[in-house]
C-alpha cells in the first residue's frame, strides 16, 4: 500500500511535469519530454534529419513554437497560447497579421457539442494555421479587426524517439510502444508515457526477464514509422507488443487484439483483463487508433495490440481540454501498471514444458507433492499439478494450459516451477533455448 | 423507380405467358417454354432422345398430352384438364374407360386440409395414371358410373433443356440453374425462370464479366442429370452456383448453403441477404429441394446453393392451385433479380489483392487520399481504405475484407479500385488472371 | 419388459452381493470380488507382486484385515468393523492399544455437516490407521480410556485385477473399465461393475463385434497403472475406451470427454446422451475423477471418457455410508447398460463408407428404394437415404453423417446397410479393413 502509494505520487508527479509541454510529431517539445524520462530510465535518444525518406513517407520539417495569440484592436490577448498549448493547432505555420473576423473564422476550430472546452487539432501534412477555442468563446467573437500572430518556426530539423532496451535472455523481443507527441493530454498520452516507463524501471531493477523488453517512446505516425524505417531488418524479433494509450481515466479496461488476434500477447491480455475485473473488455483489432496500425501493417505484422482504459474517440473529454490533470489519477495509473505488467510477465514466461514421467501420472504421493488422506475432494493447488502434469506433452504452453484449466496463469506458472524443481518437468527442446 | 416498374412489368408478363403451359419433365411444354424464353435471350436448345443413359438413370419416354377430364354419365365434365392443368397426375399414361367411383377412387389425389386447392402431383418413374382434384370436390362426387379419358401420349421423343452463356474473361464459370418441368404453377418455378433470364438480358447488355456466366434452363432431377452427363469434364469450371426457384411470393429471402456450408457463393449470399434484411435467413444444405442436390453430389461437389423466397413445402400455395398468378407480384421479382445480381457481382468481382507499400501505412494525404486535417475520428471512406490496404496481403479476399471489415462488398470494391488506380494495389499473382 | 425387469434384478442381485465384501487397492475383498464375476463372465485373473515397479509407482504391500473397533472400558464395541466396513481408515496398520479419548481423536474421522453418516477414508501410501464414524457418534464420545483394536495385516504380497477380452474382428479395442477398490458403496462403484459385467456377458452372448472389447475390472489408480505397465506396448491399440461409475443412483447421465475432447468416443456419448434426455450432460476433462486420469495422460493418450450418473464429489451420498443398497435401484442400472450398449454400438460400427453412383443421385426408384409418387414432403426414411448417399465421398463416417444429418445413429447405420446391399455403397479402402 506504501510501495503503491508512493508509485501512484511518482506518476502523477511524471504527468504534472510533462503536461506544460507543447509537444507536436517533431520539435523541442519531444526533446524536453524525453530528458524528464531521461531522468528516470537510460534513455537513447534519436534524431532523424527532416527530409529522411522512411518508408513510404518522408520526415517532415521540423515544428518549434514561442508564442501564438489573437489579440483585440486594444491589444488584448482573446486566445493565447501561452495559457493552453492546445489553443493553437498544432503544427501551424508563422503567421502575424491583421485581419477581420471573417477572415479569421475558417482558421478557428471549436467543439459546438462540448461549448466550455477546447479542442485538440493538427495539420502535420498541409501546411495551415489555426487556432482551437472553446465554443462558448467563438460564439463571442464580434466583427472588427484581429491581431493574430503565430510565433512558429518550420525548419528542417530533426524528429527525436527515444528507446530503452532492458537485455534478456532470449534475443526475442517484447516492445512496449507509447506515443509522446500529443501536447497538454494528460489521459492521451501522458499516462501511458508515465506507466512504460515506470515498467521500464522496475524490469531494469529486477531480475534479467526471458525476453528482451523494448520500450519505444516515438511521435506517432510518423516517429513509429521512422523507428520501423531504421529497425526493418530486426524489426521481426519482436514476439510480443503493445501499444499503451489513456491509461489513467477511470474506464475499464480495454485491450484492442493484433490483427490476427490470436497471438499470444491476444490470449495473454484476455486472461490478465477477465480476471481483473467483469468490465473489462476485448475487442478486435481495426486499422485506425494507434502506432498498432503501423506495426499490424501487411509488410510487418508484429503482434502488437493495444491497451488502454476510456477508448480512443469514445469519451467526450478525449483530444479536448477536459483531458487535464484533473482527469487522470496516480493510483489508476498504478492499477494500469500492475496490469501491464502482468500480461508482460506471461508473454515473457510463457513456455512449453514436457512432462518427464508422462505414463501415467507420478506419484505426487512420494515426492511430498499430494496430500496423503485420499477419499476427499482435491484442494485447487493439486488440481493445478494435475493439469500441469497432464498438459505438459510439449504442444500446450503454460498460458494454454491456464486457459484450459481456468487458473490464474500466475498459479500454472508457479506449480511448472514446483515440478520442474522436482524432476517432473523440463523445458521442451530445452538445449535450444536457453531456459 | 420507372426502370424497375417497367422491369417488373416485364417479369409479370414472363410468368403471365408461362402459366398456361403443361410442363412435364419432356414434351412440348418445355419446348414452348423455352421458345418464349428465346425472345429475351440468345438461348441454345438440347434435345436428349428417351432411352439416353444419362449417369446412373436413362431419360424417359416423352410425355405430351392434348386432353383429360372424369366426366359424368351425363358426359359432363366434373374434372377437366383444359380448366388446369394440374387436375392431370403428370406423366399419366392415357386412359379411356368407364368405371365406377370405386375404382376411379385409388387415382384421384386431394389435400384434405386445404380443401378448396387442386395438388400437383406427378408419377414420373412408376406409369399409373390420375386426377388431382380439390377435396371439396373429391368428397361431392357421388357413387355411380364416370367416364375417364387421358389423351395423353408416352413415346420414344426427348428430354429438352436450353442454355446461353455470358462469355466471361475467364473460363471459370457461374451457374444459374433453374427448373422448367412444373406445369401452371407461377412461384415455383415461372418466377425462377423469369428472373433467371431478366439477369441473363442485363449480364448480355452490360461490360463482360470476369467469370463466364452459364444460365440453365432444365426440367429438373432428370434435366439437370442430363446436363451433367452431357457437361462431366467440364463441369467442374463452375466456381459458383445457385438453384433459383420460388422468387415471386411475399416472404423474405432464403439462402440454402453448399454442402461444404462456406463457399464462396455461401459467403456472398450471407453478405448480401444480412445486409438487405433481417428478416432473410440462411440455412444449412439438405440434400433434397431442388436441383442444387445433383450439383453438390459427391462427384461433383459444385458449390451450388439455392436462393429462394418462400421455402420449399413450407408454405400452404406451395406445389397447389394457390401458386397462381395472383401469388406473385412483378414487384416482387424485381427484388429478387436486384439480389440476385448484387450475389453474382460479388462471387464475379471477388480478388485477392496485394498492398504494394505494405510496410507501415502508406502515406495517403500525400496522393490526396486521406483528410489533411488530423485529430478527429475518421470518417467511414477511409476506414474502408486502411482496412483494405491492411488486409491486402494476398491472403484476403475483397470479400473477406468486406466481412471482416463489416463494409458492404461494393464500397470494398469501390475503394480498392481506387487505391489501384494510386499504384497502391496489385493483383495478387497477376499475371496469372486476366484481371 | 420382462427382459428387462430380470436383468435388472441380475445386475442388483450383483450389486448385493458384492455390498458386504471390505474392498481396497489389494487383498483378498478385490479377489472375492472378482470371483463372484467370474461367475457371469470368463475373467482372467491377474496377481502383480508387492513391490513390483510400475511405470513411476510399485505396488504396495497387500492389506486385509479380519477385525477392527473401539471398544470402551467395559468391552461394549462402539465402533464396529463388523457392522459397516467403512468403518475402519482403508488401509490402517495394525493397532492393539488402550489409549485416552484425546490420543484417539486424531485417528477418528466424521462428516459434521452430515452427522449421520459413515465417511469413506483412505490411508493407502502414508501407513497410519483410523476409524470413521457418524459425527453424531464422534461427539457423544465422552473422555475416559478405550480399547483400539485394527486387525489387519500389511504384507508384501499382490494387487489383483481381472480382465475379459471379447473377440472381434479387428486388433482395435474398445475398453470398458471399472475401478474395483472401495468397499460397501454401491454406485460407487458396485453399479459400474455390475453394468460392465452385464454388458461384457452381452457382447459374449451376440454377434462378433468389429472391435476387440477389453473389459478391465482393477482397483483405482495403482491397478490401472498396474495394467498399463504391462501393457504398455499395446495399449495403442485402444481406440475408444470408457471409465464406469455411479451407473445406479437417480441423477441423470452425464459423460465427461477425453483430454482431446473430439474422439469417436466423445461424439459417441454425446450423441446418446442427448437423444436419449435434455437433462443429461457433457462436460470437460478435468484430471481428476476415476482412471481417465491415467488412460489420457500425455504418454498414453487413450481417448477414455467417462460414464457417470451422479458426478464425482457432487451429491451428498458420495463416498459415505449414504450409498448403500437403497441408492441404487436395477432399472436405473439397466437404461446405463442400454446406454452404455449404444454407445458402444456406435464406436464399434462408425465407418467409412464410399457412394459407388457419386455422380447426382442414383435412380433410387428403379431399385425400389424410392417412393413412386413425387410432388410430396419427403419421408424421413428417404431423406436418411439422400444424406447417407451425399455424405458418403470416404471423408465422412456414419456418425459424421448422423450429427449432420441430426439422424439417429442407428438410422443411419441401417440406411447405410440397405444401400450397401444394393451396390450403392461401399466400405472406403474396404479391403484394408475386415469390414
């Protein structure tokens, strides 16, 4: 409760200090964040020059901004960036005009549903200028003359990613994908931002996990693509993957499958989430949400799925200002942590066992593994053994023989562990890998 | 709404024209059938003479028939054939003879719950002779002397069939069968057959199709058997199949399955029934109803279903006087066809195509493909567009794209013919298939 | 009816006399048992040593025992081995004590949540000894010094189990097996036995089945494991196998499926249970329950299901001194066997049969296999007819034919026959197997 405590202060103190940040696909907003990360996790940072050809796409130019505003005839600030990021569309080119409220109105963007908040937008691809205000306040806007200025620079550049790699045993990959370049979003993407990389310490803490774990921070779109673009040849390591998105709203949980929605990572994810709560849920995968669109890609196909609480698109608050740090709380980012990383740990020690004295069952009896007064029903840690022992031919894992007997996958795990330790079970093929 | 209602004049004045007529599985009611048919289509007619080993059977001797009626002492006519023709036990042999109500009683044939409706019934492969008759009338008759006539004939002729075919790019071919034998019945199967050939007109007047499209006209079991007897190596160049019959009444559609339950024509036809309404129903294959039992025999194995209105045996008009004309409504027919042709457009337009920037999502704002303005849902268009561009991998169909995607096929096919056109999909082992 | 009352009197007549016999894993109650069978059913006997290694276990000394009580200070029996064997822990070592109420306790077990019953317990690889008594007995028993008498012996000398072996006409096996170790409890399992002896002596007494029937009467566990020893290399040979118990109480069936949960055997129990009552179950294997356990663990993998009525540890009679000879009753005995007898059928004559007329369907009707009179509903008969006759292309054996077709079983079965005998079906591969 203590340990929870203080790790429930320790992300939400990451997302209050990352939320000030305008961030956007390239730009010192991406740096700045990766530094604050820098601080907790050995972060390799990534700079890509503008204009680097990645895949289909290219690198675009890169996007810094000081200031924005439109401002009165009498010089007063109406919209202004410096009291909310989210005000200018992000991505805007420099501008610094004069102009009548008509010709300002098709560069405003306001949520007529949501009057009292501000949204979020972008325009990466075509070069424009905007600004985002609430609805109640466009309404207000009265003809006359407006001062607007957008203080940006869109030069080439760099776009920045960073990673962290914690080593395992096997070469085999687990990648952990969370997008940084949304700007003041505390749900989208601040928190999952926050939960990765408190998972990343605690695995750099802990002991050396089977798998390789990756964690990827990169802009979305375009920073994802680029990682892909630089780590094609490799990119098939990874085994296993999610993307993290909204992971301190206080929805349910939902994990989005890969494409083909029965990779592992699929099963592992359903078994954590139903044991985890009713309200949870599974859903299929659909090419639109996150960087799992670009991993689930035809050319790729890594089974990366997604998981989050509120859902992208579904929550009135998601891409407005309501996604502030009233909107998220440190001790459902701890609940989305302990979920991550359970499912981490039975992609990472899901394994196929073989059972050593498979004609039969052994004698549990004589190696003090089974109670010795028959004629009674079996207590749930002996059942366990039982499925372990019967499963274990070499063509069910451990999370397949979790499923099949409906017990934690925890449980299996740890009877496997009990069995093995005893001589009953070994690791199939276990030359090939090592344990 | 004109085209259609002129359509559906069409149709009814097909069945108008049809009614009349004594069919049997040989004789000249066929021949004039498919005479009226050869005013609308390019038919090819086959006479198959009796005593032909078609597989395991040998077509019959040829059945025409010029009169019949039970007549009173008084010569009056109590049952007469020229009133209609199903009073006639079709294929009876001919009769002249005088006899009392006790021995006329064993060939007279009733529907006790339907009392006011004549049956239709038929003795194809055992010679007897016979009346049918409502049981209104079969009860009213009288003990006393009746004079019997058949004027019919049983003789060494033939068995005809008619066929045109829609030349398509490919050899592979599309059946469309439907059954010709049933004398004045207007549901099954008149509205079948002039469906049937309203479809053939369109696929004759519009762009080649990619399949070759094979419209069959045959009486059925034996007329079909022949077809396949006559069509063994070759037969197999159907890819799909359906049995029409019963296409003009007021229930909503049924599609009968393929024996194998997930062809191709199986899949279409769930897409374009559950799309229509939710009043249609699939059902598994039986091997009995009409035609498509000879198709999906063992040796044949033709995905063939049946695409029906009303099920067979499962509405009080069927195989009665009550299938008349005021049983079916052009109207009626004109949706059928129109479900007909959306079936055969998707079994004909069905490809596998491959994504050629699979790697990631290839940027489409840059080929004017996709919205600039970024930060909100998207709208449907482009979900279909990354659902195909995701799907394509050579693997999927359009159609399962469509299923999986949950998009009506055409705006599938629409779009992928789009992303074509921008060079961003290919045909899948192109050059193989003439497109 | 009158056969049937008499075999239900034989198999409870059975049943009481094997009642009053003191079962366990070894000793001379397992022989007497046996000897009584032998009375009905040619058993060969088989005597494994003490100390004998078996696959990972060896056969425990031979236990049997004479005598047992508590007595109290005045030589009054309180606890009497001679009034119900359930009395005495199966499988306590002698003892010939006075000891104190408190000494004794650990040593004395009850129900309380069922007062007035006995507990069945066992002791069988942790050598201690015991009494079990009615929990209304257990907490009358006041403090004071009583006299503890067991007088058993625990020697080295044999496990006993006994087999019959019905010829057929192929090497394959179908086994019936039925645990013989717990003393007076009559569905569990003197009803099994008893239904398995019954149906053994049927199989014996009929025609000569396709398979081999093995029918394996040996203690729980460590007889089964006996036999699977040595038979080892020839337990492949079991193709279908069931485990019996609980055939005499009042609950409805309920067949427990192999680990596979898709063989022969288990399509075969589920299509039974099912024709024969809604109330009936199948459920999953689970390791647990009777000797299923060995049979389908990972180095033997039988395909063993079991069938039960009441199911393992889920009535209250359960291994208590409530399943007596009142809880059972020899009709309910006698609709297992037939039970038991159809599944059996359909194991033994599931096979593959090939249509020698696959091109459309044969003319039925020339062989007097088809009614004359067309233009009617079906017979159901007929339809069997079709099915079979579709179905039959060599991929599909008759129960495949009959879960399609949602036809009994033994309707098919017939149907094939009859089409059989007129050259229109054909064993597939017919000369491989001896039909």
């Amino acid at each position: 409760m203590a340990a929870d405590d203080t790790q429930a202060q320790r992300l939400y103190d990451t997302v209050s200090r990352l939320y000030p940040i305008c961030r956007s696909v390239t730009g010192n907003g991406v740096r700045e964040t990766l530094a604050i990360l820098a601080e907790q996790i050995p972060l390799e940072i990534h700079e890509v020059p503008s204009g680097t050809a990645v895949l289909d796409w290219e690198v675009p130019d890169e996007w810094n901004i000081a200031d924005a505003y439109i401002a009165d005839d009498s010089g007063r600030r109406l919209v202004d960036f410096r009291a909310c990021n989210l005000h200018v569309l992000n991505y805007s080119v420099p501008v610094d005009a004069e102009m009548s409220l008509e010709e300002l109105r098709p560069h405003l963007f306001s949520l007529p549903d949501q009057p009292d908040r501000i949204p979020y937008r972008t325009s990466y691809y075509e070069r424009n200028w905007g600004f985002c205000l609430s609805d109640r306040q466009l309404v207000s806007l009265t003809p006359g003359r407006y001062r607007v200025r957008v203080d940006s620079t869109l030069e080439p550049g760099h776009l920045t990613y960073g990673e962290v790699v914690v080593p395992g045993r096997l070469d085999d990959e687990i990648l952990v994908s969370s997008h940084v370049c949304h700007p003041s979003l505390c749900d989208d993407n601040l928190s999952g931002i926050a939960v990765s990389a408190a998972l990343a310490r605690l695995l750099l803490d802990g002991p050396t996990p089977r798998h390789t774990v990756r964690f990827l921070y990169a802009p979305g779109t375009i920073g994802t693509i680029s990682w892909l673009a630089h780590n094609r040849s490799t990119a098939h390591r990874i085994r296993h993957g999610l993307t993290l998105t909204c992971l301190g709203d206080a929805h349910p949980f939902t994990y989005k499958r890969t494409v083909g929605g029965d990779a592992v990572i699929d099963r592992a994810a359903a078994h954590v989430l139903a044991r985890d709560s009713a309200a949870n849920q599974v859903i299929d995968f659909f090419p639109y949400g996150y960087d799992e669109r670009q991993y689930n890609a035809p050319g790729f196909r890594l089974p990366v799925g997604s998981l989050m609480r509120g859902r992208h698109g579904q929550f009135p608050e998601y891409h407005t200002s309501g996604d502030d740090l009233s909107f998220v709380t440190g001790a459902r980012m701890v609940q989305s942590l302990e979920l991550l990383r359970s499912i981490v740990e039975i992609v990472d020690g899901d394994r196929h066992l073989v059972n050593l004295e498979p004609f039969g069952e052994p004698q549990l009896g004589r190696r003090g593994l089974y109670g010795a007064l028959g004629g009674q029903n079996l207590p749930d840690g002996q059942l366990a053994m039982l499925w372990v022992l019967n499963l274990s031919d070499g063509t069910h894992s451990l999370l397949d023989i979790a499923e099949r007997a409906d017990i934690a996958f925890e449980s299996v795990r740890a009877t496997a562990a009990l069995l093995e330790e005893h001589g009953l079970l070994a690791e199939a093929g276990g030359d090939a890998l090592p344990g």
